[in-house]
C-alpha cells in the first residue's frame, strides 16, 4: 500500500538497474517535474524479479516484460508511455560454439540459458525456436559469463549485454527482434509500465501522465538525464551506454502509438495460440 511521508504520498516504482530505465524514470525521482503530491521512489530489481513481484501485487507501479503482462493483467493496467520496443533489434541468442546451429536448439540438442521465465525475451525465443530446447534461468547480468565458461551452450541476453557481447568472444546466432519483424512486420515490444488498478482511476491517469512528463523531459534534457542514466550502466563505454539508451528511450517510448499497440497484441494473440501464456489477453492502455 502507498504511505505518507513529508506530506506527500509514496509511490514505489520497480525498474531494473539499467540506463535505460533510469533514464526514463530520471524526472519523476528528482523532482523535476511537478509530482502532484506524489513521491516516486525507485525499487530497483532485475526483470525476473519484477514480474513476480507484480504477480503479487506488490508495487504501485512497475516495469515489467510484456511476456509477464498477461499473467498479471487482473491487478495491473498496462500505461501507454513507458514501452521498450526492439525495432528490428532485441534480445540476442549466443553461443561461443563455431558449428552450433539454430536446428540444433531447435531439435532440443543444447542447453540454454535465459534471463526469466516471464520476460518477453524468453517468450521470444519460445515462439522462435519452438518448446524442445531445455533452459535453465540464470541472472541477466551472468548470463554471457555462463557462455562463455562452458557451463550453457548458448544464452538469450538483454540490457546492455546485446552491445559489447562481440568484444568478448561470443557469436549471435539470431536477433530475436529482428526475426519478429521478418515474421510480422511489427516491432517487438519487450517490456512496459504498469501501475495498480486498486490506486483507482484518477491516481491511474495521474501516475500515467506524469510517467509521460518524465519521459518527454528525459528526451528534451538528454545530456542532464543521460548523466544519470550511466551511474546504472554497468562500467560500459559512455557511447555504448548513449546508443543502448537510444534504442529503448525513443517515440515508442512516449506512447506505443497504433503500431506499438498493434505489436504488443499480436505478440500476446500469438502467445496464447501457442499455449505460452495461460488464456488471450485484450490489451487495454491508459494514462
């Protein structure tokens, strides 16, 4: 539940420890904008963690894998700014192993590792490469170290990972986001910001708006909330964390607009035709 501290309601926001996230969320957390009586505070957590703290109700708002979404649409609104979409681009699955083939994960050969069982990067690779492939979930920030130490043959990564895995030795064997655009033609939308239903309907279009405010001033003051955003970068090269930023805080991110909307029900209509996710889901975006 929110509580009241220095006269101004607590609003906890979950999102991962990332760039991009942090730079989305810039203006609501330091007060640069005008929060209405609200205080944003950020829960930062890895994406696996985050969905099943929304399963639970837990957060008054979160960012969560759109994957996650329709297991928790019942408690949660979905907000129509705050998307990361993969526009031909998203998460990657790599290997070191020269021979290893998309037939081999495919006929169920390798052993794979991915970030979460709930995070669209793994529904991805589910509706990608079909249910024979065995995984296992290990933490998003491990995975390409897991790679490259024999322990998986090949890994699904996300975050800042899809960027500098070159430099370490590692080879792509499929974007997934660009094989959902040659499959659909749409972006892939990987995750989004959701807030509780029970706040009720003026705190839900408050809280919507003001997300959209923040990221607006995060676009139109990039240098300052950039800044921010690569104390969460995770030591990467401040290009690298400029360019991964760009690909997730962008126009999708301001609203999902008819194609961003479109993308995420298909990917949901898809989802539940095969059995991934447990019914199909009418998305509804507010804020």
């Amino acid at each position: 539940m929110t509580s009241a501290t220095a006269d101004k309601t607590v609003i906890r926001v979950g999102h991962s420890p990332d760039s991009d996230d942090a730079f989305m969320f810039y203006a609501l957390t330091h007060d640069k904008i005008d929060t209405c009586g609200l205080r944003f505070v950020h829960q930062l957590e890895d994406i696996q963690t985050l969905n099943d703290r929304a399963r639970h109700g837990e957060l008054e708002v979160s960012a969560v894998s759109i994957h996650a979404f329709a297991h928790l649409a019942d408690k949660y609104a979905l907000l129509a700014s705050g998307s990361s979409m993969g526009d031909k681009y998203g998460p990657k699955v790599i290997t070191t192993k020269p021979d290893l083939t998309l037939d081999d994960i495919r006929a169920g050969k390798v052993k794979v590792a991915i970030p979460g069982m709930l995070t669209t990067a793994y529904l991805a690779f589910r509706l990608c490469f079909g249910e024979k492939a065995p995984v296992e979930v290990v933490p998003f920030d491990q995975i390409i170290d897991r790679v490259l130490d024999g322990t998986y043959d090949a890994g699904v990564i996300i975050h800042e990972g899809q960027l500098y895995y070159p430099d370490k030795g590692l080879r792509q064997l499929v974007d997934l986001g660009f094989w959902w655009y040659e499959t659909t033609g749409l972006p892939l939308p990987l995750g989004g910001n959701v807030v509780r239903k029970d706040l009720g309907p003026e705190a839900v279009d408050t809280i919507g708006r003001l997300l959209k405010e923040s990221i607006v001033y995060a676009l139109e003051n990039r240098q300052e909330a950039l800044d921010y955003a690569l104390t969460y970068a995770r030591d990467l090269d401040p290009a690298l964390a400029d360019k991964f930023v760009g690909m997730y805080v962008n126009e999708w991110t301001v609203d999902y607009g008819p194609i961003g909307r479109k993308a995420v029900q298909t990917l949901l209509d898809r989802a539940a035709e095969a059995g991934l996710i447990p019914h199909r889901v009418d998305v509804q975006f507010v804020g």
